[in-house]
C-alpha cells in the first residue's frame, strides 16, 4: 500500500501570463522547478497562516 503522507495530488491552476512569468523567474532565481516553487509558495501561505496540518506521531 502507498505511504499517504508523501503523495502528491495533481490539479489545475489558471495562471494569467504576467504572474505564470513572475513564478518562473523566481524559480529560476532560487534553483527551483516552476512546480516546485509553487509548492514552497502554497507551503509558505499556509505555514504563516498557521493553518499547515500537524505530523501525527
């Protein structure tokens, strides 16, 4: 059976060009796959917001 804690969900995000264009250069800037700098970006929000779920355990 697959470890639920490490899988990732697939989804599709609408982009305008001006923004999509901004990620991509911060990626690039900070070594990081446009998906990757997405997830940090999300991680981040959620993370100062305080709503990241608690590891069990």
């Amino acid at each position: 059976m697959a470890d639920k804690k490490n899988t990732t969900k697939p989804f599709m995000l609408r982009v305008d060009a001006a923004t999509m264009s901004a990620i991509e250069a911060w990626a690039a800037d900070e070594f990081r796959s446009t998906n990757g700098q997405l997830q940090w970006i999300i991680t981040e929000a959620l993370r100062r917001a305080k709503r990241l779920p608690v590891p069990k355990g």
